[in-house]
C-alpha cells in the first residue's frame, strides 16, 4: 500500500488532491458555537450542516469548539485534537458508492474532566451564541416514575456539592450562565439535538430544575436570556468500524483515526427561536418552522421506534445489524403492522407532511444494506429510549382503545433481550445505565412476566393498565413456548400488513 496521508491541518492541501476539503481559512473562524458530546451523530450533522455553510458563504463566527464531557470521551479527544479537530465524513449512498469530504467546522476541543474550568469559561464567552447538545436520551436526567429532574442522581448531587468544578451539563451551564449574568454579558440558545419530544422544552425544564436548587437567584435571567428552541434532528449514524477506517485507507489514501459513517439522508427542522442570533442554516437544508412537535413525533414513533423494534427483534433472532432484521419478511410485516396499526392513529393530521411517503422511506433507508447499523448500537440504553420511542404511542393508544398487540410485543421482547441471552445460545451485549435492574427484573419475569413492568422509571403506573399487562404477559408467554421466529408471526397472522 502507498504511504497514507495522517489527517491534520498541515496535510489538508494534500489532502485535497483525494477528497473534498474545506477552503475556508479555519485561523479565522471564532468560535460561536459549543458542543456538548461530540459523538459521530453531531459529526455527521450540526458539524456538516455548518462546515457547509462555512464553506459556501463567508462567515466567520460559526466555529464550534466540541465538548467531551465524560471520562470516556478520552479518546475522541486525543484523536480530534492529533487531527487539528478534522475528520472525513463517508456518505454511504443507496447505490454502495462512497461521498467523501473532510469537515472543518470543529476548530476547537475541549475535555470537560481535564479542565472544567475552560470549558465554563469557554460557554461564558463573549463570542458563544449557541451551547447545543447531544447527550442522549437518558442525559437530561429525567426520572420517568417521578416525572421530575432527578436529584438523587450522585453525578447531580457531586454538582450541588462542587459548583467550580461540575460532571453533569446541569452543572457546566448553571456555572456559565451565572458568569455571562455576573459579567453583564447578553444571553444564549441552548439547543439540544437529542431525540426527545419537545427536546428545548425538556432542556430548559430539567435545567430550571437544577437552577431552582443551585443558584435560585440565577432563574428570572435565564427566563429573559436563553432560549431553548425545540428541533427535530435526523441522519443515521452507526458506529465506525475498523473496516471504514482501512477502506478510506485503501481507496483515498487517507489516515484518519475516526472517520464517521452516515447515511445520505439527513433533516434538521429546528423552531426559530435563537435570542443571540444563529447561522443561516437553511441555507443548508435546515428547515425552521414555528411548530416542530409534528415533525419530533412522527419521527421518535416511527423513525427511533421502527429502529428499537428491528433491534430487540433482530437480537432475538440472531442478527448484528439493522438492514438483517429488516430484510427478514416477518420482522418487517411486524414493523409495517406497528407503524401503521399502532403508530399512525396517534399522529393525527401532520401539516405539510405524507406519512406514508415517510413511512416507506423509511423501509427503505432500513434496509440499505451498505450501512450496517449495529443491532449492538440501536439497543443500547433502551431504558431511556423505550419511554421516548415507544410508550407514548401505547399511552394514546389505550386512551383511544386503539391496538396495542405489536407494541406490548416489543415490551415483552426487551424483558427478555435483558436476559443477556437469546434462545439460540448467543450472549446480547445489554449496554445500559439500568443493565443490572433490567437483567434483575429479566430473570424475575421468566416466572413472573408482569415483575419486569415494575421497572418505574421505565414504565411509570403501566403495570396497573390491565389491557396492556394482559397482552404484554400473553405476547411473553408465546415467545417463551412457541420460540420467537413462531410467536412473530402468529402475533402478525390475520391482521393487515399496510403502512
Ligand atoms: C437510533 C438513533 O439511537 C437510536 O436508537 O434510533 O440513533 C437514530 O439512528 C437517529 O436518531 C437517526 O436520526
């Protein structure tokens, strides 16, 4: 093999000889934006979105200085920062060809637990305009059995106790907040990226939370200076694998540590609400509108949960990734029957949009088989998920009398995907803040199915509906009898397979 070319700064020029790369001078870039979780999703989304940006027009204050907030995040770091904070973004298309380009957007990085001190000061910045996040579902310390901010939390605790020197984001922004006031400088946007409904309501609810306790005097400033725009974010994402990182060895000549890989599809609709100002992203493709909770809905019940259904099922029969499952003719009439039968009578009239283009679309970025989304990857931290993705599609189908037999399917399909085992002998990697309550309650439930809904924070008073209880229990008696290829299909038998 030729020499590889390492992916920095000073190699760009070359570089640009294999792929794509950003022309605008990134010395001149301020930075307007932090990042808080610099995962592959923000790589192959608010990153793309700006450096495209960045790249078409000449602005200069829309640099964003990534954040890694945990221990963990160590090596994201040190790459990110070996790499002058570039990497190659592989577009994998339909047709199995590769769109590469190296982003540029990311000129700062900044590792929380090295130095949390920078990382206030950075959020206190002048220059800052937006903070967003993405970190996940279950970040936003939300206590489904208490509907509150979660105070028991020792990470939270730590925070109170420590304010100088924080872990969670509560912690950071409550600190970087209270210096911009202290300074008399303006305000910002908190915008979460994450998949939750109402994700800016969520941020500033469980942030006020915290304020209500830490710093009380801090509350009527954020109330007139930060704005928590709600959005919708979408773009599949799996995780790197050492083969994407040897292909764009082999076929561009490039080394980079940590490429990430996405699919060709991406949406970003985003409530404009943005008290400090904000980049022209439409200029990119984002859309701003004044309503975003018809576009988080369609996509957490049918996008995100379309996802969880592939994932637990296709653990369940054997598969590693998600277009496997979804290629299996069984899994996918279960998956139409849910969406359409369960899912779509919640939804109501969504302005502007088809809901069955959407729905066939998304059968059909399911299934690219060039993607390779790992079943691993999707079931992780279901416990934070499921609430989001799945109950309330079952909350308003109970209310409505409507069909709940795919979804209590499902829910009986997670109690036993939380064995850690599946019937075919094959260890399931259960990667989840809660594994040793849901493995604790998984075990309980092989005699006693319902023990597994006591899981409160999960699944809230569910365990006193019995319509659901009733179908939940059969669904997890005919997996446990009939195995789970056979119980599928019964459960699909006789009801019609339309999206
Ligand atoms: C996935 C999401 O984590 C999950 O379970 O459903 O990461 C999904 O790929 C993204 O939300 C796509 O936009």
């Amino acid at each position: 093999m030729k020499n590889t070319i390492k992916l920095n700064q000073k190699n760009l020029a070359e570089i640009a000889n294999q792929i794509p790369c950003p022309t605008y001078n990134r010395t001149l870039l301020k930075t307007g934006i932090v990042h808080v979780g610099i995962g592959g999703f923000h790589r192959a989304h608010e990153a793309f979105y700006t450096d495209q940006l960045l790249q078409d027009q000449s602005v200069t204050e829309w640099g964003i200085c990534g954040v890694a907030l945990l221990d963990y995040d160590t090596k994201i770091y040190n790459t990110l920062k070996a790499q002058d904070g570039l990497y190659t973004l592989i577009i994998k298309e339909l047709d199995g060809t590769h769109t590469k380009r190296v982003i540029g957007a990311i000129t700062e990085f900044l590792f929380a637990p090295e130095n949390p001190n920078k990382v206030i000061e950075k959020m206190a910045s002048p220059d800052v305009k937006i903070i967003s996040l993405t970190i996940t579902e279950g970040g936003y310390n939300y206590n489904e059995a208490t509907k509150a901010f979660d105070f028991e939390n020792p990470l939270i605790q730590h925070d109170l106790e420590h304010p100088n020197t924080p872990k969670t984001i509560f912690g950071y922004l409550t600190q970087a907040l209270k210096l911009r006031q202290e300074r008399g400088l303006k305000g910002l946007t908190i915008q979460s990226c994450d998949n939750i409904q109402g994700n800016g309501h969520m941020a500033k609810r469980m942030l006020m939370s915290y304020v209500k306790t830490a710093e009380p005097e801090l509350l009527a400033w954020i109330e007139t200076n930060v704005s928590f725009p709600n959005a919708m974010v979408d773009r599949i994402t799996p995780a790197t694998s050492a083969l994407d990182i040897e292909t764009l060895k082999t076929t561009s000549n490039i080394d980079d540590a940590w490429p990430v890989v996405c699919e060709p599809f991406k949406q970003w609709v985003i409530e404009d609400h943005f008290i400090a100002g904000r980049p022209a992203w439409e200029t990119v493709g984002a859309q701003f509108v004044d309503d975003v909770v018809p576009y988080e809905k369609m996509k957490l019940s049918l996008l995100n949960a379309g996802h969880s259904v592939l994932g637990i099922l296709g653990a369940l029969y054997g598969y590693s990734t998600i277009d496997e499952a979804a290629s299996n003719a069984d899994i996918s009439s279960f998956l139409r029957i849910y969406m359409g039968n369960e899912v779509t009578p919640t939804l109501g009239h969504l302005e502007g949009i088809n809901l069955k283009n959407y729905k066939f679309s998304l059968i059909q970025r399911f299934g690219n088989t060039y993607i390779k989304d790992q079943i691993d990857r999707i079931c992780s931290q279901s416990s934070a998920k499921i609430p989001i993705f799945i109950l309330p599609t079952v909350y308003a189908q109970l209310e409505q009398k409507g069909a709940i037999d795919h979804a209590a399917f499902i829910i009986a399909a997670f109690a036993i995907y939380s064995l850690g085992i599946n019937e075919f002998g094959t260890q399931l990697i259960v990667k989840d803040a809660m594994e040793t309550e849901l493995n604790k309650k998984a075990i309980i439930a092989r005699n006693t199915p319902e023990a597994f809904l006591e899981i409160e924070s999960i699944f809230g008073t569910l365990k006193n509906n019995k319509t659901f209880v009733d179908t939940y229990i059969s669904a997890y008696q005919n997996i446990v009898k009939n195995g789970i290829e056979k119980a599928v299909k019964d459960i699909n038998s006789n009801v019609l397979n339309e999206i």
